[in-house]
C-alpha cells in the first residue's frame, strides 16, 4: 500500500519535532515536505536545528534532516494527500483554513478547538465524533480542520472518560503540575523563573481545560452540526513546575452514584477506549495503566510508558468532601498523546474511518 503524502507545517518547534519522531516509519504516512518560520525557509531542516536546537534524544531522521524548510504560506496543499499542524494559534487562524480548502488538517494548535463544526478529538474518548468534519464543507473546504485538545487536558479526559461511562461524572477539581515543555522553547519558560519555584498561573490554560474536557466528553450523533458538551462541572488550577516532559495532575470527581474504590480501580483497569481506536497503529496495548505504589505515578518514571500514549492513574483514594468522591493522581505525556502523537492518532482513525 502506498503511504500518504503529509507535509508538516511549524516542523521546527518542539511539537513539531516530536511529530517527525512520530512519523519516522510510520507504515501508513510519509512526511514528505516540512515548513516553519520564514527565517529558516530555504535552509535545510538538520541545518536549521544545528547546534542544539534538536530537542530529542534520537538523532534526526536522515530522510527529514535533507528536506527543505518552506515558508508555510507559500506551499500548494493540493501537493499532499494532508497536512499536520504544530504553529501557533494565530497562525493557524490564517494557515490552517487555507490548507483544508485542498486536503485534512490535523492540529496541535487551539484556534478552531471551540468552533461548533470542528471536533475536539481524542481517539480513545470520542472517536466517534470525527464525523461532524463533515459539517466543514459548508465552509468550501474539500477537507477540515480536525484540532486536538490541550494538553492538560488530555490525561485528565482519559482518565475521566472510564467515570463517566460506568458511573457518571457530576463534578471534577483538578490541579496541573505542568512541564516546561509545554510552553515551548521560544520564548518559553525562563530557567531563573521557574527553578526552585512553581509558576501559579498559565495564561488561558484552566479555561481551556474546562471547557475542553466538556466538550470531548460531551455527545455528537450524525446529522448534528455540534457536540451537546458534558454536564458536569469542571474548576481547574494549573501551575508550571520544573520538570522536562510529562503533566501531572491531582484529581477529585464527584461520581454519579456511590461507587467503591476497587469498582474505581476495575472502571481504570478494565477501560478499553472507542473502538474506533482500538486497531490503529499508534494505539497502545492500554490507555490506562494503573499504578499501587503508595508514590506512583511520577513524570520522571512514568511518562513513557507504551511510547507516551498511556495515562498512568495512582494513589486512588476517598474524597469526604465531596458527594461520592474520589481522588487520584495521574500523569500523561504532554508532547506525546498531548501532541504530536495524539494528532498522528487522530489522522490514522480518519483513514481507518475512511475520511482521509
């Protein structure tokens, strides 16, 4: 089977690196061209990210360090089978809408995250609801914009997604301990600022987790132009501490009915995810792993496991506070399933959707 021809817009950030990771023999995409900043246009990608600027541990792919930087606005879509966005938001504001006229985009990037017709997507909780693309071509585009969440909320909407399905969810409080990746290099975090400290606040992140968790977990059903978000209510504090990779957050959910925490336990070790989602080639053996270890899970130890797709769930405990409550600590990969890997994700069920 011949692979589809992607092209990778902001190639040289630190999510756009973890999406040439990704795409590195992945049996069905290609990355064939990469695009990022008009300073770096023209120069080729392992020159441009010479001297430091390569952010993983492995070495750059060959078949990627000889392509060429583009100027994003400059490439013709209609070159691509689709196109993976890792540029900020208000580039992609201009950017991605232009790309989608020709072919799908699939995005790390929050500019369409909150538009009636685009979906939120996270495969293992909401697959299903790709299919309100479809409503995009109002728009005159021959494809879409197919954004995922941020990346806090990621984990904490996979580990609630269990929850809701065998309990119900009524109310979630949750603070972030959120790593210095997910700022980004440029500017990114200042080393003075946050070493021996936490940052305790991130401009525009506990609105964005709020809302997006409500609307991953919410209902979409074909026909519909947009998803009915989750009920429940969600109040977020997130904080930036002094760890590379890897957001950790405490939980606390208010549960839909009284429930023991070794039913608890089984809904986390037993959660298969959509099923949509559970035969592509980046889905993992389990989306929750869960830990017994009194100090488990931690970033550092934790945030790779099954390749950083998996949500590690530990220290599940009763919350007395609140009205069936229980809490727990959970940590997830942020530039992984909270980036690139989870759009590469979402592009592998719209092919298996046949959507792509």
């Amino acid at each position: 089977m011949a692979k589809l021809r992607a092209v990778l817009f902001g190639a040289t950030g630190l999510a756009g690196q973890q999406f040439v990771s990704a795409l590195s023999a992945h049996p069905w995409f290609e990355l064939v061209a990469v695009a990022a900043s008009p300073r770096n246009a023209g120069r080729r990608y392992g020159e441009a990210l010479a001297e430091g600027g390569w952010f993983l541990t492995e070495a750059i792919p060959a078949a990627v360090a000889s392509l060429v930087l583009a100027d994003p606005l400059s490439v013709d879509p209609s070159g691509f089978d689709l196109a993976f966005s890792a540029v900020e938001a208000d580039v992609a504001r201009e950017l991605e809408p232009r790309a989608a006229r020709a072919i799908p985009v699939f995005s790390t990037a929050s500019a369409f995250r909150y538009e009636k017709d685009v979906p939120l997507l996270l495969p293992p909780v909401n697959g299903g609801h790709l299919g309100l693309v479809r409503a995009q071509a109002a728009r005159g585009f021959a494809g879409y914009v197919a954004p995922i969440p941020n990346c806090t909320t990621t984990g904490l909407a996979v580990s609630l997604a269990p929850l809701v399905e065998r309990f119900g969810v009524q109310a979630v409080l949750v603070t972030s301990l959120q790593a210095v990746s997910g700022a980004g290099r440029s500017p990114g975090v200042p080393a003075l600022d946050v070493l021996d400290n936490v940052l305790p606040f991130i401009a525009k992140e506990e609105g964005k987790v709020e809302v997006e968790t409500r609307k991953i977990l919410g209902t979409w059903a074909p026909g519909r132009t947009e998803v009915q978000p989750h009920a429940m209510r969600v109040s977020a504090t997130c904080t930036r501490v002094a760890v590379l990779e890897g957001h950790t957050e405490t939980v606390s959910v208010s549960l839909g009915r009284p429930a023991s925490l070794d039913e608890v336990a089984a809904a986390f070790g037993e959660w298969k995810g959509d099923a949509t989602a559970r035969d592509l080639p980046s889905t993992p053996p389990r989306w929750i792993e869960v830990l017994q270890a009194p100090d488990r899970p931690q970033p550092r130890l934790d945030r790779e496991t099954h390749g950083g797709m998996a949500t590690s769930v530990g220290r599940l405990r009763e919350d007395a506070v609140l009205a069936n409550g229980v809490k727990f600590v959970l940590v997830s990969h942020n530039t992984k399933l909270g980036a690139a890997k989870g759009a590469v994700l979402v592009a592998e069920l719209a092919k298996a959707q046949g959507l792509l």
